[in-house]
C-alpha cells in the first residue's frame, strides 16, 4: 500500500493533534514528545511538528530561520459531503479562509489547523476527479 508522509509545522502539537483527530478522522499513531505527533488518515501520514531546538523537523536550518507554520501549499483531503461538513465545522468553530468554491472537477473550501496551515477540503463531481480505492 503506497504512504504519503506529508510534515506541518504547528504551534502547538496538541491543539493541532486535537484539531486533526477530532474534526478531520485522523487517528494517532504516536505523541512521543511535546513538539512531535504522528497522525493517520487512510493512505496519509501527517506529521506534527513545533519549531524546536531539540532537533528534528521542527529545528531551524543552519542560517538561523526558524520553521513557522502558514502559507498556501495543503493536504487536500476528499469529503463525501462537502456542505454537510463546512456546516459541521462552522457550528464548531473552525476558521475558514473562503466559502465552497466551485471548480472543474470538484468543488472544495479551505480551512485553517490552530496554527493557521491550510487544509483543503475537497468533493468530487466528476469520475476523473474521484480517488482510486
């Protein structure tokens, strides 16, 4: 079975450990440090990690720039019911950059983790578009 690790940089591990397990089905792996957790979502690894000095993905590269969560690039996980879940969220409090856009192959809306990293939401509307089992 193919696996995709992808890393987000948060500012708190546990909010966003909370954030991912609680309202986008994601299950732990593993909590083994306060600035790390590893999460699971079928296919995807999520991996969570605080800017840090003790080393790993959350330590600042070797000219001093710190790693900071943010920016535009984002998993895009496929919901079956792209409206019943915006409502779910809204009703639970989670920030939104933008209302449903409607696309070519699908339509999707972006959420914000705690920490501000972008997390697009996505509903096919065209076989090409859907996942391959």
């Amino acid at each position: 079975m193919a696996r995709v690790s992808v890393r987000y940089i948060v500012d708190d591990v546990d909010a966003a450990l909370n954030f991912y397990c609680r309202y986008l089905g994601f299950d732990e792996v593993m909590h083994p440090a306060p600035v790390f957790a590893m999460l699971d979502r079928g296919e995807l690894r999520l991996l969570l990690s605080a800017p840090n000095e003790q080393g790993g993905g959350g330590a600042s590269m070797p000219d001093g720039t710190r790693p900071t969560p943010g920016g535009w690039n984002r998993i895009s996980l496929v919901v079956d019911d792209l409206e019943e879940t915006v409502e779910r969220l809204r009703a639970a409090g989670v920030r939104f950059r933008n209302d449903i856009v409607v696309g070519v192959g699908g339509n999707q809306v972006l959420i914000e983790d705690p920490s501000g990293n972008p997390v697009e939401l996505f509903q096919p509307t065209i076989p090409e578009a859907q996942p391959k089992p």
